[in-house]
C-alpha cells in the first residue's frame, strides 16, 4: 500500500519538531566551561576556600650577636681615640679596667683624664634587655652601664657627664669604645659587608612589627624607626674616620636588630646545621684475600 505523498511529509516535519524541543531543553554551555551538574547533585566547593589563611609567622635575617669573647683583653678607644677600656675576666665573673677623657671642669677646652684604678672592677650583668649583654659598673667616681658589642662597648649610662672632683675633671664616657681607628682601613670590607647585613636585618624587622601592630602602634614604630637613625647619626658623629669606614654605625645597626629580633621572640644566632650523616665505609675484605687479579692465570 502506498501512502500518499503529504502523509509522509507529515510524519517528518513531526519528527523535526521534537528535535528542536529536545535541543532547547538543555542549557547551553560554552566551550571550555564545567558541565553542568545532574538534576539533585551538589557540587563541592574549591578546597582551601572555607578557612582563613594562617597569619605568616614573623621574620628576619638571622645576625650573629656577639658575646663576651668579642672584646676580652681588647683595648677599646672612645670614639676610636682617647681614653681606655679592657673587658677582663675575672675569679667571680668580669671586670672592666677604665680611663676615661674629658676636660677639666674649669677650662673645657683643656683635655684631662681619670683613672678608674689600676686594676680592673667588677661588673655586674643586667642580662640582656635590648638584646645584647648588658653590664653595669659601680664605681664611686661615674657608675656607667655599657652594652657589649661585636668588638667594641656601647656606653648607655650616665644620663650626665661626670664631674670628678678629685681630679677636676668632667668626663662624659658615653658613646661607642671601640678599636684604634687608625686600625680600621684593614677591616674596611668586613664593616661594609656587616653594615649592609645589619640594615637589611633592621628594614625587615620593622616591618615584621609592623604587620602585627594597629594603627596606633604602626604609628609609634615608624617614629622609632626615623628616631633610630637620629640617634645613630648623633652617636657616631664623633667617632673617628667614621664618614670613611662606617665602624660605630655598622655596631648600632647590629645592636637594633638584636633588639628588634628579641622583640618578636626571635633568636639571634642562626640555627645551625645539622651534621651529615657519616657514608658507610665499605667493607674490608676478609684476611688473607687481596684483590683479583685482572688478567688470567
């Protein structure tokens, strides 16, 4: 039986439009996109996005802090020329023989000096509040209070100069006592290379505490910050050869960093490596037996 010519194209056109239903029916989807999810699935969320990152933990160039050895039996300057300092140790601890320059208390542009005894007087530790050792000297003449540094001694007290009556002298040992200055140009690289170590420790430490201050805090550090190289600059303006070579600078600018460093809980001495495990030795053949014997018997 033949059926007639627009039955057929009925039946097509029928199965044209439920095509066209069926394609409409689903999203479109452009290329590289993720498909779509089934009807009643859930799709999980990006792992790491739920909690919030962990604060990153502060940090800063680890620096080596001098101790005690680094200026035992050394005869340390006042700004690298008069006067005299020896760190010494002694039966119950450490002691520190000193002489000290000044002017006479009459004439202030007449050099004077005073002997604080023939032999060294003891000193007593204060721990280390800034980072570094910390010492105080009780002598009757002019307690002082000195930081120990790499090589040299950073005097922080008397808040006044000293008036020695005796001797009609006023001295005032506060500043750096630190080696010769003629004794420098020798050591001119180490001083550069430690200066720049030192101010890269100091840049990171300030910022390290300023990410976990607030705005008042952040405030007071950046004052700090400017008021540290003020102080450095009035310190060090008197050391000797110090616009050539940099020496008091490059000490102060360590001692801020030990500060900084023990300020955020940090050490100040580089963690050491730990040692190599020894290689096995390979074993030794049993006695008697030599090696073989490259060509044949």
């Amino acid at each position: 039986m033949i059926r007639p010519p627009h039955a057929a194209l009925r039946l097509a056109l029928l199965v044209l439009a439920g095509t066209v239903q069926a394609a409409l029916a689903q999203p479109m989807q452009l290329p590289g996109a993720q498909p779509f999810n089934a009807p009643g699935t859930q799709q999980a969320a990006p792992p790491g996005t739920g909690a919030p990152a962990a604060p990153k933990p502060p940090s800063m160039p680890p620096i080596k802090v001098a101790g005690e050895e680094a200026v035992l039996g050394r005869v340390l300057r006042h700004n690298g020329g008069a006067g005299e300092a020896v760190f010494e140790k002694m039966a119950g601890g450490f002691g520190l023989k000193l002489t000290a320059d000044g002017f006479q208390s009459s004439n202030l542009v007449e050099p004077c000096a005073v002997s604080f005894g023939e032999a060294p007087l003891p000193v007593t530790s204060l721990g280390r509040p800034a980072g570094v050792p910390r010492y105080r000297l009780e002598a009757p003449i002019c307690p002082i209070v000195f930081d120990v540094l790499d090589g040299a001694l950073l005097v922080v007290e008397p808040p006044q100069p000293c008036v020695v009556e005796a001797a009609a002298c006023r001295i005032d040992p506060r500043g750096l006592w630190g080696p010769d200055a003629r004794t420098l140009p020798a050591r001119a690289k180490d001083i550069e290379v430690a200066r720049g170590t030192a101010e890269r420790a100091v840049r990171e430490g300030y910022r390290a505490l300023t990410a976990r201050a607030d705005a008042i805090e952040q405030r007071a550090i950046t004052r700090e910050q400017a008021g540290f190289s003020a102080e450095r600059e009035l310190v060090c303006r008197s050391f000797l050869r110090e616009g050539q070579f940099g020496f008091c600078g490059a000490r102060l600018t360590e001692a801020r960093a030990a500060s900084i460093r023990a300020r955020l809980g940090l050490a100040n001495e580089p963690a050491k490596a730990a040692p190599r495990p020894a290689r096995p030795r390979p074993a030794q053949p049993a006695g008697g037996s030599g090696p073989l014997p490259l060509t044949p018997q």
